[in-house]
C-alpha cells in the first residue's frame, strides 16, 4: 500500500470518527419547542464551558492562522497571539456581563437595546455579514485548500480541493446548528492542539534545535518599521484591533453567549485564553522559521511542505484531518454567525418576524458558500494571506468598534451619530489602506504621512477620528455634550444568568 493511499485512508477515517462522535452527542439534544433562534444559533444555551473554550480556539486557529502566519516565516507574529490574550479577558470581564444583561442573541442586539434604533443594529450586522462572506469564508477555504495541496502533494487543481470543503463546512452549518458546530470544534481542537505541538518538536528535531543560519530580523519580537508588526503599532491599535475581534465579533462571542450562564461562559473563555497564551504562540511561528531554515523563503507553502517532509504517512493524515476539521469549523463558525446576523437582525426586522429559522439559514449559508468559492482565486493572488485579512478587516473592525465604545461609554449619544460613525470610519480608512485611490501624487505634508503609516496605526486612527466625529455632530445636532460614563459596564446579570 502506498504512503499516499494511507494518508487519505487515515484521514478519511478520523474525519469520519469525529463527524460521528458530534452527531452522537447533539443527538436528541434540541429541544424543537424552544425558541428556534436560541437554539440554533446559541444552542440552547447549552454549552458547557469546555465546549466554549474549545469552539473559540478553534473557530479562530485554523489554516489562515497555521498556514498565514507560519508563512511569514517570523518570530514576530507571534505577538498577534499574546495580545489576543489580553482581548479574551476584556471579553470576560467587560462584554460578557452586558451581553448576559441584556440577554443578547447576537452582539449587534446589544446596539439597538442601546441605541433604542433598529437601523444602527441592521447596519453593523451587515458589515458583519460581508466580513464573513467576502473576507474570512474564501480566506479559510483558500488556505485549507492550498495546505492540502502542499500536503498530500496532490495534482488536483486547487478550487477542486476548495469546494469539498465549502460543501461539507455548509452542510455542518445547515444541519447541525452551532450545537454541532462548537462540538466537532471541541474534539478535533483538541486533535489539532495536539498535533500542532508534534510537529513543534519534530520541527526542532530536525534541525538540532538550532536556528543558526536563520537572520536575526525573523528571530526578534521587536519589529522596526517595514516588519509586519513594528514595535510601536502595540501602543495603538493593536489592542483595539483584539479588543473588537475577541469582544464584539459575532463569531466569537456567539460561543460565549451560549453558555448556559455568565460564570460558565467566564470559565470557557479564561481556559481559551489560557491556551492561546501556552501553546498557540509557538505553533504559528517556529514551523515557519524551521522551514526558512530548511528551504528558504517559502511563503505561505511554509507550513504545509514541512508538515508534508516530518510526519510519517500515518501520521500525516491524522494532521490532515485535524486540518480539515479547523477549516471545516472555521468556515461553517462564520458561516451560522453571519447566518444569525441575518436573520435576526435583518429578515426578522424588515421582511418577515417569523421565518423557518432553519430553511431560511441554510438558503442563506448556501448563498454564503459560493460567493466564497469565488472569491478564492483573488486570495490566491495574495503575498501573505494573514497580512491580508488584517489589513481588509481594518475595513469593518474600527468602525464597527467605534459604535460599540460610543453606545457604552457616552451618554445621550443618537444612533444617527452612531451610523454616521460607521460610515465615515468604513470611507476613512479605505482611503487610508488603498493610499488615497491615487487621488494624491505628494510625497510630503500629513495626507503622504496619513497614507504611509503601517495599517494598525491607520486603523487606531480611524477609530479615535470616528468616535470624536460621531461626538462632535451629536454635539451640534442634538445639542448634547459628550458624557464619558462606564454606568452602562456596571450592574447586576440577572439571576438566571449567573449561574
């Protein structure tokens, strides 16, 4: 038998296990008289803190993370997961206790219970809803599709590869709900964890846990000014950028949000955090710069090429399979999230209040799942796909974190404030991130300066001018002074929620 046949058989047989021991535990597990939304896209309520932990880890540590970052081939990248650390306790202990006071569904229902504006909430759930469908689902479709082929060295063209994922990922997202979704994330988290730091070692191993040879510039965690994070952007965006990714981005607080109360969801996203802190940091870089070592400057083949090159056959497909399971999780986690968006925020309040939550998601995650697929030959064409989701996410995250800080921290603040926060932050820092759309031919003064800055300091930028803007006309309209408050951070859960 060739080595090749046993790496598809194993992997076929350990994606199986893990398809079958989901379906065994969720199983009976609905209860269809329950509230339908609460119980597709929050499963119930039901999940026990380990299941939380579990689905966020995995939900975020998938191919564009392994592949994205381990094909910078750098040391430094590492910082985007020690800062992550700092997001999740924000999480827990600022976003959590007012989600579970207002007993929110979906993040952006906070909005509107703030904003007393169905409109604010029906926006930033369609910012939502882009990000998932036109930058992380062809992201991680891309990525698990070009792992697979450097892996199992494969002739089949990538978008082959590309929709059998897309394909399996949108029948989990259909069928199970996020019940199924964070209970496969869970087992084969744990199988990719474990994996993961395997290939650490052995990584090491083979070259006699020396990095001689390696430049110091990829080694260091202090980056000057054209490394992919230089040092300075951590004293100004960076913490905003995890603040809204760990804290307001549906994808992930929905695993949190369907906890069965605020101590249990605690519990999950402080164990999530503290593997994010112990173990991720070191399988998202040192492969990379193990394969720099050993075959140069490699790209976003890093990854795949060196797991390909250290494992035996046998173990290779249960990596693989590991692997397929994270793009599998990761794409159909965005794909209910931004299915929860929409039908709650969207078809319930302006076309239809009560839909068949079921058939109306699967149209929509259907929907979704092609417009990714043909999306997947322009992330193709990307130099580093990991730089290139965090400079387009910029497009939708300031903003978004913008209405949020408004809405919590200020009193008296109107939605039309909030709306026009948005909007100005989404224009800004485009023009910002696509160098002012050639609309400027300077190379001094602030607009060049603006235009040269690395994106994170861009991204800080566009929230700070969003929200004193969005101050400002609140001002001038309404004819209301901004009042700095954290009221709206203070107060009791309700008592069924505390567990």
């Amino acid at each position: 038998m060739s080595s090749q046949t046993i790496q598809v058989a194993v992997f076929l047989f350990v994606t199986a296990l893990i398809g079958l021991a989901t379906y065994m535990h969720c199983r009976g597990r609905s209860d269809r008289q329950s509230n339908q939304n609460k119980e597709y896209f929050l499963a119930g309520g039901g999940l026990a803190w380990y299941f939380v932990a579990g689905s966020i880890t995995l939900t975020n540590l998938s191919t564009d993370q392994l592949v994205g970052m381990n094909g910078n081939q750098m040391a430094l990248l590492a910082l985007w997961e020690f800062a992550a650390v700092i997001g999740l306790i924000i999480l827990a202990k600022v976003f959590l206790p007012v989600y579970y006071r207002y007993n929110c569904t979906t993040t952006t229902e906070l909005l509107e219970k703030r904003y007393h504006n169905r409109h604010i909430r029906a926006i930033i759930s369609l910012l939502f809803f882009f990000g998932s469908a036109l930058i992380f689902c062809p992201a991680v479709i891309y990525s698990g599709a070009l792992f697979m082929q450097n892996m199992f060295n494969v002739d089949a063209p990538l978008m082959y590869i590309a929709i059998a994922f897309a394909v399996v990922g949108a029948v989990y997202a259909i069928f199970g709900g996020l019940r199924a979704v964070a209970v496969s994330d869970t087992y084969s988290g744990v199988l990719l964890l474990f994996m993961a730091v395997l290939v650490v070692i052995l990584a090491l191993k083979a070259i006699d846990f020396s990095f001689d040879g390696v430049p110091a510039e990829r080694l260091t965690l202090i980056g000057d000014n054209d490394s992919p994070i230089p040092w300075h952007t951590l004293f100004t965006g960076m913490i905003f950028i995890q603040m809204f990714y760990w804290g307001t981005n549906q994808v992930i607080t929905q695993r949190a949000m369907a906890a069965p109360n605020i101590k249990e969801a605690q519990k999950g996203v402080f164990a999530a955090a503290a593997i994010r802190f112990m173990i991720v940091p070191s399988i998202i870089v040192i492969p990379g710069i193990v394969a720099f070592k050993l075959y140069g400057d490699i790209g976003d083949s890093a990854y795949g090429t060196l797991v390909a090159d250290l494992l035996p056959s046998w173990l290779s497909g249960i990596f693989a399979a590991a692997m397929a399971a994270a793009v599998l999780t990761t794409f159909n986690s965005n794909l209910n999230s931004a299915t929860a968006l929409y039908v709650c925020d969207i078809h319930e309040a302006y076309i239809n209040d009560k839909p068949n939550v079921p058939a109306l998601s699967g149209i929509v995650t259907i929907l979704i799942t092609v417009i990714s697929l043909l999306l997947v030959q322009v992330y193709a064409q990307a130099d580093s796909i990991i730089n290139l989701i965090q400079q387009l996410y910029g497009l939708l995250s300031m903003p978004i974190l913008s209405v949020f800080i408004l809405g919590l921290v200020f009193k008296n603040v109107h939605a039309t404030a909030g709306i026009f926060s948005v909007v100005y932050g989404v224009v800004f820092y485009s023009f910002l991130s696509f160098k002012g759309y050639g609309l400027f031919d300077v190379e001094t003064g602030m607009i060049a300066s603006l235009l040269e800055l690395h994106f994170i300091h861009q991204m800080f930028i566009t929230l700070a001018s969003s929200i004193a803007l969005a101050l400002l006309l609140n001002w001038i309209l309404y004819k209301e002074p901004p009042q700095f408050t954290l009221d709206q951070l203070k107060g009791d859960v309700p008592a069924e929620n505390v567990g």
